[in-house]
C-alpha cells in the first residue's frame, strides 16, 4: 500500500464513466473499498454541477468535487461552492461570436447550469457530441439565442464550443489562445475556455488548501489533454489505457481503460491490493 496517499482525483468523461457514460459496479466497489482505508476519491472533471447530479446518486461515498475545469470547486456534503472563478465580459460574448463563425455550439457552464442554444441540442450528433444528447436534453436551459444569452452572462465558469470537424476547432484554438483565457482541447472536436491560470490543476491546489493536505498526497488519474495540469499538480499519476499518448508518457502508471475498470485499478495499485 502507498501510505501516503490520502485522495484520489479522477477524471469523468474516458475515465470513471465508461464509454457510455455509466460506472462500473466494480469502480465503485473500489472506490468505497478505498474509503475504507482512509483514502478518498474526488471528481476533477470538465463538466458543470449540472452535469453531474446522476453520477452524485450513484456514488453517494464522494464528497468533493473540483469541476467546470477549475473553474468551482464544490463540497457536495454542504451543498456549497467553496471556490469559483470566471470567463468574464467580454471574452463570453467573444467566445460565442467565435462559435457563430464556424457555426460550432457554444454551452455555458455556470455555477449551477448548463446552458445550450435550442436549436443545437437537436443534432448533437452534428458536434460530435451525440453521446451527450440525452443529458443534455434531461438537464440543460436552452437560450433562443446564445449571443442575447452571452450578454447577460457577466461571467460563466467554463464555456465549451463543440466543433463540426478537428480543422475548425485548431482554427479557432489558435484564434483563441491569443486571449488571456485557459484554452484546453477535449473529446474529438471541442474546445474548453476557463478563467485565466484557471484549470483542473489549480482547482485541485484549492481544495488540497481547503483540505490542508500537501499536493504529494494526492494521486491523479486521466485520459486526455485537459487532465494535464491535474496530473502535473499531483503527487502520483495514472494513464488509462484509453488515454492518449501524451498523457501515457508523463505518467507514472498506465492502467486499464475506461471500459475495464481502469480507476479501480488505480485504486488498487495505491492499496496495493
């Protein structure tokens, strides 16, 4: 067992989801065995609160959450947001111009919503993003026009554009990275913008503050490109098997994928189990 570490920060989405977006009865199986031995688990993902709410249900064990990338760090047993921080005017409304000219779907992320245009919750499938489609159509507030929806936005916790293809999203990216934002790709063809020095990474520096416990404590396990501040923050990291190569060479494990329960094996690597 690797004694000293006290918390786990998992990804969702190709990492404690499986491909169809539900968990593996035995991930949480692990996850409670590790509870047990004093080690807790805490979702480092990219979706919003209100993304989150099933998953909540279903592992009733985990108490914290650092999610909208960094952008709200959340304690899910007082129900209270401990840390936030913004995309303000007038990068959303920029942002979602942005989206227009490459006819690609802005969604806010706010501290407590998801927001989407009711005419692209429709074809998701268009976006890549077909996956997400029932959630979406669950959970969501759907704005008539997402550029009069920006202008009333002061300021959004994370804002996604999801592409038609991986051309336009690096055009855009590279149209986006001039501006003092975090930019981050994720999934096939989306594009993540948070607060600048704002990523999965410094949201779990704040709540190892709010833990008081040093960052060396804490493992990390990922799949892709937004996962890398988290992993860098880390005292230890895991690839999944799914995980691109990227994140597999700066690893120090690689376990199985998303499918077969590649956090439990994780979990069980630190337990020694």
């Amino acid at each position: 067992m690797n004694n000293s570490i006290k918390l786990i920060a998992v990804d969702m989405d190709g990492t404690l989801l499986r491909s169809d977006k539900t968990v593996d009865p035995r991930t949480a199986e692990d996850i409670q065995t590790a509870a047990e031995h004093g080690i807790h688990t805490v979702y480092c993902t990219g979706r919003g609160l209100a993304e989150m709410q099933d998953t909540f249900r279903v592992l009733p064990m985990i108490r914290w959450a650092v999610c909208n990338s960094g952008g709200v760090v959340y304690d899910r047993t007082g129900d209270r947001i401990i840390f936030r921080n913004g995309v303000g005017q007038p990068y959303i409304q920029q942002i979602v111009e942005l989206a227009s000219r490459y006819r690609a779907m802005p969604h806010f992320l706010t501290d407590r919503e998801s927001v989407v245009s009711a005419d692209d919750i429709t074809h998701m499938a268009d976006f890549h993003m077909g996956i997400y489609q029932p959630m979406f159509e669950q959970i969501t507030r759907r704005a008539a026009d997402m550029t009069m929806e920006a202008a009333l936005q002061t300021s959004v916790a994370k804002i996604n554009i999801y592409f038609r293809s991986a051309e336009d999203r690096q055009a855009a990216f590279d149209t986006l990275k001039q501006l003092p934002l975090q930019v981050s790709l994720s999934e096939n063809t989306t594009l993540e913008m948070t607060a600048p020095g704002t990523n999965k990474g410094t949201g779990l520096e704040r709540l190892a503050e709010h833990l008081s416990l040093p960052l060396s404590q804490i493992a990390a396990v990922g799949d892709n490109y937004n996962d890398v501040e988290m992993l860098k923050t880390a005292g230890l990291s895991f690839a999944m098997g799914n995980a691109i190569d990227e994140i597999k060479s700066m690893c120090a494990h690689v376990t199985a994928d998303n499918d077969h329960n590649g956090v439990g094996e994780a979990i069980r690597t630190i337990l020694g189990l």
